[in-house]
C-alpha cells in the first residue's frame, strides 16, 4: 500500500474492564491499524498487554471498571502512530509506583507489558489522565482519582529515524 493511501487515525473507545474485552480491543486495533502493515502487530500486541495491565493492576478490572483507548497518528501523511490507554485509577491509597519497563526472570508467569512495549515500540511513558482521573466518564469512574494514561508510540517510518535515537 502506498503511503498516499495511508489516512490519519483519531479514535478514541470505551471497553468495559473484563478479559473477554481485551479480545475486542485487539480487534478494534487491528481493524484501525489495516493500512499500516510494518506496525499492525507490534501496535496489536502492546494494546493488549497494557489492557491487561489496566483491568490487572487498577480499578479498571473492577465490576463496572472500564478502559478507555486512544489511537491516532500525527502529521500528514502520517509519520507516527500513538496509542494510549487510560485505566480507572489504583485500587488502593497506597503512592503510586514508578512503571518500569524490566524483563522479569524467565520463570515469571506474568510481568513482561512494558518490556514489550519498550522492544516494539519507538518511546512511551505515564501521565496522570486528565489531572483528576475522572474523564473516562465521570458518573462511571465516581470521584475517584488517580487514573493514568499509559501511551506508546510507534514509528510508521522507522528507515528515516537516526540511529540511537530511540
């Protein structure tokens, strides 16, 4: 496909927080990501590993939990493409931990989302979602704080970025 066929992404979806959803979200990314073969399934994977994080480790995976997802690209013709998942926030009062993104040991039955991210992707990072955590829909989430977005980014012409730049 040539790059002119290539049109911007600005969607944005709601999934409720259950595993059965993760599947539709990967489905819902793939369909978005068809005109970007070099990235679809590194863009598919990292989708689902940080959907598993949100509905693992936050309010997300709570009964009534959702998580919001985010993919667009920037420029025209696109140059890069950004996904971004927003969670509901810890479970606990207990400080927020730094997100680092380690390889854990072989026999771990879990723990590699970051890693993954990390390897297939050009850069990302956490933010705190709106600055309250309560934009996912504000009824749903109740006055709950905390929620964070975790985005990725992924280059749609990695040829053309200098060496050690990510």
């Amino acid at each position: 496909m040539s790059d002119d066929a290539r049109g911007p992404i600005q969607a944005t979806r709601t999934f409720p927080g259950t595993a059965e959803n993760c599947g539709r979200a990967r489905s819902w990314v793939r369909s978005l990501t068809l005109p970007y073969p070099d990235v679809r399934d590194s863009v598919e994977l990292v989708a689902s590993e940080l959907f598993t994080n949100a509905i693992r480790h936050t309010r997300s995976g709570d009964p009534g939990g959702l998580v919001q997802m985010t993919l667009s690209t920037e420029d025209d013709p696109p140059t890069l493409l950004r996904l971004e998942i927003t969670d509901g926030g810890l479970r606990t009062d207990l400080p927020k931990q730094v997100a680092h993104a380690l390889l854990p040991p072989s026999d771990a039955q879990s723990g590699r989302g970051l890693f993954i991210a990390s390897v297939l992707s050009r850069a990302w990072g956490r933010f705190p979602a709106h600055g309250n955590g309560d934009h996912l829909s504000g009824a749903a989430l109740g006055p709950h704080s905390g929620s964070m977005t975790t985005w990725v980014e992924f280059s749609l012409h990695p040829e053309l970025e200098m060496a050690g730049s990510r």
